[in-house]
C-alpha cells in the first residue's frame, strides 16, 4: 500500500508507482469517487475529447492531400465483398 503524505496546503504528491499503476502522465486528471466511511476510489479520469482535436489529430503528419474521389475509391475498394 503506498502511503501519501499531506502538505500544509492540503495537497498531495503521488508517488511515479502510484501514477504508473493508474496509467496517468504530467497533465492528466485523476477521477475521486468519495464513497462512505472515509473511503475512496481512485482512477485516471477519462479524457474529454472534442471533434475539433479528433480533426486536428493528423494535421501536418503528411504533404499529401487526397481529393474526394481518391477517397471516395479507396472506401469503395476496403469495403467490397464484405457485408
């Protein structure tokens, strides 16, 4: 069990095990779900994405720019036959 200690401020530092184990980088959030009795339940906080970071999550990986035709050919070509 690891054990934690408390700052004057009320805050904590977790231990790099600690954030290893719950699979958290620098940056990331961290979910606490108070239960009774003094008790909690600690995990990494899903991450809340937007359409506009799901668009942008490639841009400037390539030079290439597909028309909507080439596109249009390759779906076409992946998903024939398949039902």
């Amino acid at each position: 069990m690891a054990t934690l200690t408390i700052t004057a401020r009320g805050q904590v530092t977790f231990k790099k095990e600690v954030l290893k184990h719950l699979g958290v980088k620098p940056g990331e959030r961290i979910a606490l779900e108070l239960l009774p009795g003094g008790r909690g339940i600690l995990k990494a906080a899903k991450p809340s994405g937007s359409i506009d970071g799901f668009i942008g999550i490639l841009a400037g990986r390539t030079k290439k720019v597909a028309s909507i035709e080439e596109i249009n050919a390759t779906t076409a070509q992946s998903w024939a036959g398949r039902r």
